[in-house]
C-alpha cells in the first residue's frame, strides 16, 4: 500500500495510519512528498492542530506553497521512485494508492501512471481532484485499471460538489470499478485526520 500524506505531511497520525494497514497484512510505504522543502520533523506542524487556531496557524506557514510546488512534472517521477522502493519489499504487487488531501491527487495519478500494476486507489477529502487544467487528477482515471474509491466532504471548497459529479463522470466514463464516491453530509476538508481540528 503506498500511502500519500496530506499537507500536513509525515506525522504521528500518519504512522498510526500506516500500522493500522500494516496490521492487515499489507507492506505500507508513507514517502515524505515534500522531501524538496526539508525534512518530515522540519516541516511537522510543533503544535496540537486540535486546538482552536493551531490548523489555521500552520497553513499560515507557507504550506500551500509547498503543496503548489508539487507538479505533475515532480510528482510523476517521485511516483516511479516510491513504487519501485515498496515493490521491492512487497514483491510484485498488486499495489494499492491511499491518499488524503492533496494526496488523493498523487493516488490517483499514480494509477494512471502504473495500469496493470496499481489495483485500488482511494481518496479521502481530496482536494483539486478536477480543475480545468490539461493536467487535471481526475483525466489520469483514463489510463487506470484501478478499483477506486473516493469520500468527499460536502464543506469543501477544494472540491465542491460540481468536481465530485464530474469525477463521478470520469469513473463511470472509464468503465472500471468504482467502490465509491461519496460525499458525506456536514463533514470539513480534513475530517479523516483525527490530530486536527477537523
């Protein structure tokens, strides 16, 4: 299971996730994706992201530009890196991709990166899965051979519910399987990481 982070990046919560996983059976990888702006301790939020603020204040520190900087152009490479790196301790596969914010974007192109080889791909609160962009997330659904599940949140500016229709198109357009792509009622962006105040 390759596991992409959120802007938030490598933490805790992000551990526990990966042992969770791990504790079903399956070899997890959780890659530093912002590695380019300094190490996982460095750019960990210091605080409690539970308390009144504290999500507000890290954002405020310069997180969404690292989360811009990550292009296409970066992220695709990366992709053959970390999943060479969990093949080789996983064997052949099948690989899934996880990914919570920003990273259900790296998952799902990642499925479309690697057809025949990635056969799960979930997201979580993804945001910017559909933009107007030649290189939109959701257009790599094409080229996957991925089962895919998707949970939105109906308060999510990132992704609001015209994206999650077109996505929804984009799934049923690709004739694969799709478990899911649900939105559920009254929930924030974030809502899945249970060390903020989302």
């Amino acid at each position: 299971m390759l596991l992409y982070v959120d802007a938030i990046g490598l933490r805790r919560q992000i551990q526990e996730m990966c042992d969770r996983i791990a504790s079903w059976g399956y070899v997890v990888l959780a890659p530093h994706v912002l590695y380019r702006d300094g190490s996982a301790a460095a750019l960990a939020p210091h605080g409690d992201l539970r308390e009144a603020g504290a999500r507000e204040t890290f954002f405020g520190s310069g997180v969404m530009d690292r989360v811009s900087a990550l292009t296409p152009d970066r992220a695709g490479p990366d992709a053959q890196a970390w999943m060479a790196t969990l093949l080789r301790h996983a064997g052949d596969g099948p690989v899934g991709t996880v990914g919570y914010c920003m990273g259900a974007r790296l998952a799902v192109r990642t499925g479309g990166q690697f057809p025949g080889s990635v056969a799960a791909v979930g997201g979580f609160h993804g945001g910017g899965l559909v933009t107007e962009e030649s290189q939109s997330p959701h257009l790599a659904i094409a080229a996957s051979t991925a089962a895919d599940a998707f949970g939105h949140a109906d308060q999510d500016g990132s992704m609001p519910l015209e994206a999650v229709q077109t996505l929804e198109e984009a799934l049923t357009g690709a004739g694969w399987e799709h478990v899911n792509n649900e939105i559920y009622e009254g929930a924030p962006h974030g809502y899945s990481m249970a060390d903020t105040s989302m």
